[in-house]
C-alpha cells in the first residue's frame, strides 16, 4: 500500500522532496490501544513532532445505510444501536425521531419524558467514557475506572428497563418498547443521589491536576470558524464557542419544558471539550432529575387508532380495535402508511448532531436512510488539530474528539 | 433589539434573483429548493453569505426505481445557520452517464470527507474536490454500493481483493 508515502497532504510551504528527506512516517492504527476503535492515522513526524497526519477511515464499514434500505423502521433500530455503540440509547431516539417526524406522529408526553431521560443518561455515559479515555491515555487510570464503574450503574438502569444492557433497541415507532416500572425509578433516583459525589472526586482527580491540564491546555486548538466550517457540533463546536445545542436551538421531546443550561467554552482546545464534557454531565443531571419528578401519567404509544404501535396484549384480547390494529401491523402487506416524501430529522446527541435523512416511498422500508453521523467530521478535523504537536499529543487530541469507528464507518 | 433575521422567503426571492426559477416546497416545516445543477454552486455561496454558515450533510438519494421520480440522482445540501438556527436543504439532481457536481470545499472545508462517501457510494464526482478518493471503500473497489442497482450481498467483489503477504507488505 503506497497511501502512506504517496498522498500524504503536504501543503505547507516549501514541500520539496529534497527538504523533506529527514521526515519519517508511522503508522498508527488501525489495531491500537489509543485509537480505542478500529481507524487508522498515518502521520508524518519531523522527530516527535507532527508535521502532519493523514486519517484513514473505513475498516469498520458494514453498510448499515444499505441495510436500512431494506429493514422496517421497527427493525432498523437494532442497527442504530451498533452505530455508536457508547450511547445506543441515543441512537434508537435519534432514529425514531426522524422516523415519526417523516410520518408526522405526535408522541405521548409520558414517551416524550422517557424518552429524554434515557438519552440524557446516555449522555452521561457517553461523556464518561469519552472523558475517561482522555484520561486514561494521558495517564490517569484511576479517574478512568471511576468513570466506567458509574457507566455500569446506568447500564444496570437499562438492563432493568428493557432487558439488555449494551444494544437496548428501546424505542419503537410511536412509542416504546417497555414502560417504567418502580424498580427502574428506583435505580435512577439512587443514581441521581450517588453520581454526583463521584463527579465531584472525578473533578477533584483531574481538573486541577498539573500533569493533566499540561497536556490537553493549549493542545489541539480548534477555532470557532474552523469549527463551524468544519461543520463540527455538539461538544467540540461548544468547546470553541459555537453556541448551538439543537436541545435548546430546535427543542424536541420534552427539552422545551425542562430547565438547563447550555455549556460552552473559547478556548477550543483539548481541556476545554473535558470541561464543557464534564459540565454537560452536570446539566444532565438535571434535566433527569426534573423529567423523572415531572413524568407524566398515561400511555407510552401513541393510541390503536393511528395504527402505528403495537397495542398491548389487553387490548388485543378485549377490544375489536386492539385485534384489528393488531393483526394489521403484523401482515406483511399491511403495516402503516408512509408518505411519498422525504424528512430530515436530527436530535443532539452525546457526540453533536446526529440526524437521519428518511426517504420514504409507501411502505414501513425507508427508500433511503442517511445517517448524518458526528464522528466523520469531528475526524475530518483530526489533521489540523494535531499540526505541531508532539506524537503524545495524537492520543490526547483523538480521545477528546470521542471518535467512535463504529459510527464512522457505519 | 437585534435586528430579527431575514425569512426564508426574503432568502428565496433573493435566490432567484441569482439562480433564475427554481422549485420550492415544504414538508413538516422544512423548506426545500431544488436548484439547476449548473448554478448550484453560485447558489449555495450566495446562500452561506446570508447566514446558513453550517453545512449538517452532504448526502444523495439514488431514485432508480422511485415512483414519480424524473431524475436518478439526488444530492442533498443541508443547510442550518448558527446564529438564527434556520434550516434549508438544498436539491441539486443529476443523471447518468457522467453525474456530476461541483464541489463545495471552496465554501464549507466539512464538505471534503461528505463528497468523498457521495463519490464512493453513489458515483457522484464532485469537480474540483482536493481529495477526490473514496472514503469508506477500499480503493480496489470498482463499484458504488449505496446505488439501487447494486444489490445487497454485493457482487463478490472480496474475493478478486489482492492477498498482501508478509513478504509483500
């Protein structure tokens, strides 16, 4: 493979070959420990520092876009679930969301809180893995396995809502797929008590830790218009003072009842995506704490008569509506209608922006189901953020970009 | 008091004015505009000076077998401002045999890794792109897989891959 000598960008001035004798090239990836997911960087060093680097991406590519060709919406979130796989939650919202947005469903108050607790603790747990990793690749092991011992306890939240704890497909069309029960509000209502304890001993181990703010302060640099020209969103752009959070700026769910606050930093660098990480945390608890007080009684799928939800088993047995609606959704040729049309609908997940452009042409398949994933174009960023510094600054900077390959490449 | 932002109408009758006639429609609150291929670009810069300074997605739709549908390829150009978070998306439709677009790097550089996967997916070029290769695919890939007449299981193409050995590598 020639791609490491042969296309390496090399736009800086004076890049003849002669002068460039002394660089060498590493390869970095695709199997690492620090790429923490299946991706490649090949970079070009003068010593240790980095002249230049050349991210690779695709050994992950599963065609789930292709797939989503030819699965029902219903079945499709299976897949969503396996796109970042750090917060599947988030993924099953984000895709029901722009499904019922292509169909125009109104969602149920109570499935709309629901809804955004279980993505605001995907939330949680995606941002404790994301600044744990950041961690411990700059050192910090112990802070690492404090993050993943709480990352545990919402897994043990979604494992007693639905069952599994890594790839939960939850929501459904119109709704969900389990309600909550007691135990499960039990479970958030002792994490909600117990979690910001341990945020705090997290702050206390790294915020003000010499070692760690040496190496992420100053380090990876993204400016506000490289920011908004790179299309990044979500953390990285709040990070470098792009003010946009799709929660506050185009409120879905139950974001526009619920009190919180949208955190931002200027400085753009590596300490300060931790930071508004870490805030954004904060910020979750909240909104968990408040849509749990505030949950509303009632149905989680919106009603038989839109014939969109399954009806539940009582309904079926004891309503002539329940066994129509329910025989119409299991025939093949049946299911509901979907317009000829086409939608763009995004939520703000853990990462920034994840959207799904659903093209539908009648039937519960959609004709086209784009993905818009954050972690392509937080990767696309990769090389000018890494531009000058040292080779141990590659995993700092990558960690704090949270690239998950498996949403990369889909 | 901030000067509220211009309406998307105000943007369109501007629009107009640079690009000639074009199709409007809205469907569940978004606007759409399907601009002539040939004045896309003009068309999308014009735009980025009103203010949709965001680019969310590059993406194309294949509409072989769409019913309704009077050309086979559709890219999208999804469009948000950061400073008053309105959102349009842009169509731009092209066809066989040599679909191609110009690429819109020059105004948005998050548009670079989004052309390559339409290139590599869907067989769009985009012209003038810096970094015309594929993205997701490996290079020894001959085909487009997300086209409609590519099916499923693919065709194969794995095993024609070369073998590198530990010689070789």
């Amino acid at each position: 493979m020639s791609i490491a000598t042969a296309t390496v960008d090399t736009t800086g001035p004076e890049t003849g070959a002669r002068s460039e004798d002394y660089l060498w090239t590493l390869n970095f990836g695709p199997q690492h420990p620090a790429t923490h997911t299946t991706l490649r960087l090949v970079l070009k060093l003068d010593g240790e520092r980095v002249v230049d680097a050349m991210p690779e991406m695709g050994y992950l590519h599963s065609g789930f876009e292709k797939i989503g060709e030819h699965l029902t919406f219903n079945q499709y979130v299976t897949v969503t679930d396996r796109m970042n796989y750090i917060s599947p939650m988030a993924n099953n919202v984000a895709w029901h969301h722009a499904v019922e947005t292509l169909l125009g469903i109104e969602l149920t108050p109570r499935c709309t809180y629901i809804r955004t607790i279980i993505a605001e603790l995907a939330r949680i747990s995606d941002h404790l893995l994301c600044n744990g990793a950041v961690g411990l690749d700059t050192g910090a092991f112990t802070f690492f396995l404090y993050g993943f011992y709480q990352r545990e306890v919402i897994y043990d939240i979604f494992e007693t809502l639905c069952g599994a704890r890594f790839t939960n497909s939850y929501t459904r069309v119109g709704g969900l797929s389990q309600d909550f029960t007691p135990l499960v509000i039990e479970k958030i209502r002792t994490f909600l008590k117990t979690f910001p304890k341990t945020l705090d001993d997290m702050e206390r181990l790294l915020t003000r830790n010499r070692i760690f703010v040496d190496r992420t302060k100053g380090v990876g640099v993204l400016s506000k218009a490289e920011a908004i020209a790179g299309s990044a969103t979500g953390p990285v752009a709040r990070a470098s003072g792009v003010t946009r959070d799709l929660r506050k700026d185009e409120p879905y769910l139950a974001y526009a009842d619920l009190d919180f606050n949208v955190c931002c930093a200027t400085t753009g660098d590596c300490y300060a995506r931790y930071l508004v990480r870490m805030q954004e945390m904060r910020e979750s608890l909240k909104l968990v704490t408040q849509a749990l007080e505030n949950l509303p009684a009632g149905d989680i799928n919106v009603g038989i008569d839109q014939r969109i939800a399954r009806p539940t088993k009582e309904q079926v047995y004891s309503t002539i509506e329940g066994t129509i609606s329910h025989f119409e959704l299991s025939m093949a040729n049946r299911g509901f209608e979907v317009p000829h049309e086409e939608s763009y609908a995004a939520i703000e997940a853990p990462n920034g922006e994840l959207g799904f452009y659903v093209v539908g042409d009648g039937n519960e398949t959609a004709y086209r189901a784009r993905c818009r994933p954050p972690s392509v174009l937080h990767f696309a960023l990769f090389p000018q953020l890494i531009r000058g510094h040292t080779l141990s600054d590659v995993v700092a900077v990558l960690g704090s970009l949270n690239i998950i390959a498996a949403e990369l490449d889909r | 008091m901030p000067t509220p932002p211009p309406s998307v109408d105000d943007v369109l009758s501007g629009l107009r004015g640079r690009c000639g006639e074009f199709d409007t429609s809205t469907f569940r609150g978004q606007t759409r505009v399907v601009l002539p291929e040939p004045v896309a670009f003009e068309g999308l810069a014009w735009l980025k000076d009103q203010g949709f300074d965001l680019l969310v997605d590059v993406t194309c739709v294949d509409y072989l077998d769409y019913p309704g549908a009077t050309h086979r390829y559709g890219l999208v150009y999804l469009l948000a401002s950061t400073a008053t978070n309105q959102r349009l998306t842009v169509r731009v439709f092209v066809d066989d045999p040599d679909p191609t677009v110009t690429s819109v790097v020059p105004l948005w550089a998050g548009a670079n890794w989004l052309e390559r996967e339409v290139w590599d997916l869907f067989g769009i070029r985009s012209v003038g792109h810096p970094d015309p290769r594929r993205l997701v695919m490996p290079e020894e890939f001959t085909a487009h897989p997300l086209r409609k007449d590519y099916p499923l299981q693919g065709r194969g193409e794995r095993h024609n891959f070369p073998v590198i050995t530990r010689d070789h590598s």
